[in-house]
C-alpha cells in the first residue's frame, strides 16, 4: 500500500469514526439538556435491544449462515472467543498487580462489538474505505451486507463470554467493599434508591438482565426487582401441594434450567432463528430470497425494524452516559483499560493476521481479515453498566471510564489504517 494510499485510508477511517463519536454526542447533548430523562432513555434502549437488534440479527446473518458460509467464516466467533479471553486474562493480570478495581477485567475484555463497529462500517463505506476489501465483481453494498453479518455473529460470542464472566468478575469489588467496611450499595446507584429523582438506567444493549423500576420513592429501600430473575421461586401454592419426592425434582431441575434459560437473550435468540432459516432451504427461498412469497413483506418489514439499531444504539450510548453520574475512575485504571482496548489488543489481531491470513489456514477473504482485527479493537462496552447496576456496583467509575474511552475512539481509525496495510500484505502472498 502506498504512502498515499495510506494517508486517504487513515483521513477516512478518521472521518468515519469522529461521525461515530459525533452521534454519540448528539445523545449526550439530548439528555443533558433535558430533552431525554434516564427513564426514558432506558425504554429506548430496551426496545433497541429487545426488537431491533435481533431483528437486524435475522435479516443480516441469515443470508449469510448457509451451510457453504458457515464454513468459511468459522474462524470468527473462534478468533472473538479466543481474543475475549486473552483480553481479560490481560485485564486480570493488571488488576493483580496494580491493584486495580476487578471492573478493570471486564472492562479490558469487553469492547464493543456491535452498535461501534456496524456504525463505523457504515461511515467507512461513505468515504470509500471498503471498496479495497471488496470481492471481485461485488458491489460495495453487497461488502458492507456480509461485514455487518460477521460483526453480528461476533457480538453473540462475546455476549456470551460477558455475561459467563462478568458476574463472577464483579463479586470480587462486592467482596472487597464489604472487606473495607465500605457500602457496597452505593447510594444512588442501586435501583430504588434516587438522591437526583431519577430512577436507575437499564442499557440493555444486548439483553435485558433487570425488571423495569417505575422510579417511586415509596418502598425503595425494599425493592429487589433486579433479583427476581436470578432467584428459584416455585409456585408456592402447587409446589406446597407436590408429594416429598417431587419437591425434591423441581428442585433438582429448576436451578440448571434457570441457568439454561438465562442464556437464551434477545440477540441469541435471533442469531438461533437467522440460523435455521439460511441453512433451511425452503425457509431461506420464501424469506431471504427476494423472489421469496414473504420478502417484499415479512422479511422488508423485519429488515427496516433491524436498520433502526445501529444509530440509535450510539445515539442511546451518549444520552446513557449523560444520565448516570460520573466518578473518576482512577488514572492506573483508566490508562490500563486504553492501553489493553486501544494498544494491546489491536497488536495481538495485527499480528495474528499478518502471521495468519492468506496461508489458507481459514478463508482467504479480506474482510474477513480486517474485521479480525476491527472486532476485538476499540472502546469498552456499555454492557458494564448493566452488570454494575445488576451487582450494585459503583456505576460512577464505570461511567467515567466509559465517557473517556469513547472520547478517544477515534484512535480507532489508525488501527483501521494499520488492519488494511496487514490485509494488503496478507493479499499479495495469498
């Protein structure tokens, strides 16, 4: 790749990414200045990932998820599962040895792997980056359909491995407040409690983990809303009813089946569906082909619900980091979290495709490349709120982490630039 060449890839990665932070700050600006409270604010947030995304997961993924597909993009959910790992490993090992809060982990390990990049491909494509990741005859349209499907199906791996390490990851500053002597249900943070008269955000960027909290004062202190999920309550009046021994069996079944069920979130639930309709060959014909008896119907109707998410969730991120109340986080940790999300991680992907790709090991698709590197790069997840408010965590931290990590995401486009001289390179040996 040439010297210039280099040069316009980066201005428009730059271009690309300041858009993606100026959307987010559009949100910001509309919750700051009143035009959207935190309640609000949530229920935007819910039906974005309750509805829209697992229907942007349907219509994007299942063209994609065929028998002849799956083959080739496999070494994805592998590589986002292997890199996730590393990460937090990484994160684990900072929080040891600088005695960092145990939210640095997740916070390390954790980026953003949907609302970021599907916006940031969208930028990309308007300023003509995606045209060298294309394939021969394929449209630049057709490049950003099949990014978007990748990234997706990246994003149900890494929600798995959060919500798998998160709680475990988060008891740990529970444990150590309590050590302390310290509240480890800080006032305000925790749901039912409102010192400034808002009631807690829910961001359910990918699921919905928290029953919704109608922000009364009265009783707030004995609201547990927030554990009914996670508690084996039976039905009292026919479990009271049961003989000894079938008491014993709800028993033995409902704890595993609880802990089944909780993972069966919105986004999975609509990966599992694109699944079954691309590799069905009837069901892909009637609802993905556009000769299809429900493609100018059904399938266009799910599609315009799906394209609603990708602006709207940054949209939401900024108006969400507007209505929680931000605390420092702490100068080791928030520099340890950039220096894994923006410095280490990145070179781990740069190297794993400049030592990897085009040795027909796995596909030998540029985009594919590139997105192995894009994916496990960039600013942490909002995803950490949830599990803050979910643990009654200090979200004041997280959120002032969070505000400084997507005030810098424009250091995404020189990762962006460096991916596609390292896909350039792995091009001509391939």
């Amino acid at each position: 790749m040439s010297g210039s060449s280099l040069t316009a890839t980066l201005v428009g990665a730059l271009e690309g990414s300041i858009s993606v932070l100026l959307t987010a700050f559009a949100g910001y600006l509309t919750s700051y200045y009143g035009l959207l409270d935190r309640p609000t604010v949530k229920k935007i947030s819910n039906v974005s990932s309750l509805l829209f995304l697992p229907c942007l997961i349907v219509v994007q993924m299942g063209p994609q998820l065929t028998v002849k597909e799956i083959s080739k993009l496999w070494i994805m959910p592998v590589w986002g599962a292997f890199s996730s790992l590393i990460a937090h490993l990484v994160g684990w090992a900072g929080m040891a040895a600088l005695n960092l809060p145990a939210w640095t982990i997740v916070a390390s390990g954790r980026a953003n792997a949907n609302a970021l990049p599907l916006l940031l491909l969208h930028s990309l494509e308007n300023t003509g980056v995606l045209d060298s990741l294309k394939k021969e005859g394929e449209s630049v349209s057709t490049t950003l359909d099949r990014a978007k499907s990748i990234v997706l199906l990246n994003s149900i791996i890494q929600q798995m491995v959060t919500f798998g390490l998160g709680p475990m990851v988060f008891r740990i500053d529970k444990a150590r407040a309590k050590k302390d002597g310290g509240d480890d249900d800080p006032e305000g943070l925790r749901p039912g409690r409102q010192p400034h008269g808002y009631p807690t955000v829910q961001d359910r960027e990918h699921v919905g983990l928290l029953h919704d909290y109608d922000g009364d004062d009265q009783d707030a202190d004995d609201y547990t809303g927030p554990l009914h999920r996670l508690e084996d309550v039976p039905n009292m009046e026919l479990y009271s009813r049961l003989p000894p021994r079938m008491r014993k069996a709800v028993d033995a079944v409902s704890k595993p089946l609880n802990k089944v069920l909780a993972v069966f979130n919105p986004p999975l639930i609509g990966g599992i569906v694109a699944l079954i309709i691309g590799i069905t060959p009837p069901l892909h014909e009637a609802f993905l082909s556009k000769d299809g008896i429900f493609y100018n119907t059904l399938t266009e109707a799910v599609s315009n619900l799906g394209q609603l998410f990708v602006t709207l969730q940054m949209f939401v991120l900024g108006a969400q980091l507007a209505t929680v109340k931000s605390a420092n986080p702490g100068v080791k940790s928030t520099l340890w979290v950039l220096l894994i999300r923006y410095g280490f991680m990145p070179a781990v992907s740069l190297a794993f495709v400049y030592f990897t790709a085009g040795r027909s090991w796995y596909t030998n698709d540029p985009l594919v490349w590139f997105l192995l590197i894009l994916v496990p790069s960039g600013p942490s997840a909002m995803l950490l709120m949830n599990l803050a408010e979910l643990m009654n965590i200090d979200q004041g931290p997280v959120a002032g982490m969070l505000t400084i990590s997507y005030l810098v995401s424009p250091l995404i486009a020189v990762v962006c630039s460096l991916g596609l001289q390292v896909v350039s390179i792995a091009q001509e040996r391939s």
